[in-house]
C-alpha cells in the first residue's frame, strides 16, 4: 500500500538457543500459516502458546530461525509478530550468551481485563462467523449487482479515507468503510444487521491493541476488494473479504479466547 503514517520502529530480537518448554507440545501447538494472513496466524499461534503455558513464565521460546521454520514465515514477519508480543509485556528479548526471547511470568491483571468484563457476556466465535457471512455476503452483492458512479464514487471515497486516517481514529474511519459496503449491497436487513454486529466486533477490538503491521495488511485488503467490487468480480470479493474477516479473527482469538 506504499510509505504509510503509522510506522512503528522494528527491534531485533536475540537469535539465541534456550529450551523451548516441551518440544512435543509446541510442534502440536504451531503449525505453517496460511499465506492471506501470515503476521496474523503466526501472532495467534504465539499467544496460544504464551497462554497456554507451553513455554512457562521465564522459559524460553526456540530460536528465530526454528520459530520462523515452524509457522512457515520469514524471520522479518517473525520478529515484528515478537515485538507486538514484547510490547505488550509479554515477552523479552536477552542479549548475550545466555540471551533468547523469553515469556514473562503475569504479576497481575493484564492491560485490557476491564474491557474483557464487558464484553464477557459476547459469544466471540458467533460474532465472527455472523460477521464473514454478513461482510463476505455484502461484497459479492456489491460485485455482482454493480455499483453506479455515485455508489461507486462513495467506495473508493470511503477507502481513501481510511488510508489517509490517523492512527486514533482508524478503527472509527474502518468502521464507515464496512458500513458504506454493507449499504451499498441493497438490502437494508443486511446493513442494520451489519451495524449490530459491527458494534459488537468493535467492543472485541477495543480490547486489543492497534497493530501497525495489521493495519497495513487490512488496507492492502481493503483495495483489492475495492478493485473486485469495481470489477464486478464477486468471486474475488467474497474471497477477499473472508480473507480479510480470518485476519481479524485471528488476532482476536489470540488475545481474548
């Protein structure tokens, strides 16, 4: 998507031998991601494994290279997916002979246990499934009816809104961009269903931080499915935007499930 306004200094991580917790366990646990959302799946794994207590608090994770083998990405996904981790106080990267990235132990509740109160009461896995049915659903119908100028115009106004957005204000400015699709597909129960559910994903997100790497990714997204609705590909569109829907989901199981 071309030099973005949201960047994020990367930080390399010691490349270190440790004892990854139980070898058996963690090649059960990880697994090749699939190639639409690679930061997204590999996060998810990781924090699977950090929560699962795989590699306990003070152990450490394998090495850079046996990770990045093991979730079948580069080493440069691999360690923005560690910094997010690093960031969010999960993790430490050592230097030295005895260095290696290495889970922390929880001293207290985590950032966020507020947030997960009130949305306790939300089933995650059905929000995220009503939601890819409804936005993937929205898109084709989008494609496949074609859009007029006017409709067409308030697409790609919408898209360009969301890359021109500042960091704060990108989850508010992302939200019209799935509202105008989902009112531009013609039916007016799919959009006020659309609204609900979108409300809902947006409690679930705010319980997350905003990743810059996803929010790349997401834009990437967004104009390639702009692109097939144009088009008039509704295949495309439908694919893009369960793609696109899995990213999503991926980080919010990693973090809340």
């Amino acid at each position: 998507m071309g030099e973005n306004h949201w960047e994020e200094g990367n930080q390399d991580v010691a490349d270190e031998t440790g004892d990854p917790g139980d070898p058996g366990l963690l090649l059960s646990a990880l697994r090749p991601v699939r190639a639409g959302n690679g930061f997204e799946e590999a996060l998810e794994q990781i924090l699977q494994v950090v929560r699962l207590g795989l590699v306990p608090g003070g152990g450490r994770l394998p090495a850079e290279r046996e990770l990045a083998g093991l979730l079948g990405i580069s080493r440069v996904t691999l360690r923005e997916v560690l910094k997010v981790l690093q960031d969010q106080g999960l993790i430490e990267a050592r230097r030295g002979r005895y260095g290696g990235t290495f889970v922390l132990g929880r001293t207290g509740p985590a950032d966020g246990d507020e947030l997960r109160r009130r949305v306790a009461d939300v089933d995650l896995e059905d929000v995220l499934l009503f939601r890819e049915v409804l936005e993937s659903g929205a898109a084709g119908l989008c494609a496949s009816r074609g859009l007029d100028d006017e409709g067409a115009e308030r697409l790609r106004g919408a898209l360009a809104a969301t890359h021109e957005a500042p960091l704060p204000d990108y989850r508010r400015i992302d939200t019209l961009f799935h509202l105008t699709l989902a009112e531009l597909s013609g039916s007016p129960s799919l959009s006020a269903r659309y609204a609900t559910v979108r409300a809902s994903v947006n409690d679930l997100l705010d319980c997350i931080p905003l990743l810059v790497r996803n929010l790349e990714h997401s834009q990437h997204q967004h104009t390639v499915l702009v692109e097939a609705v144009l088009d008039g590909d509704e295949e495309a569109a439908r694919a893009v935007m369960r793609e696109h829907c899995a990213g999503t989901a991926a980080l919010l199981r990693g973090f809340l499930a």
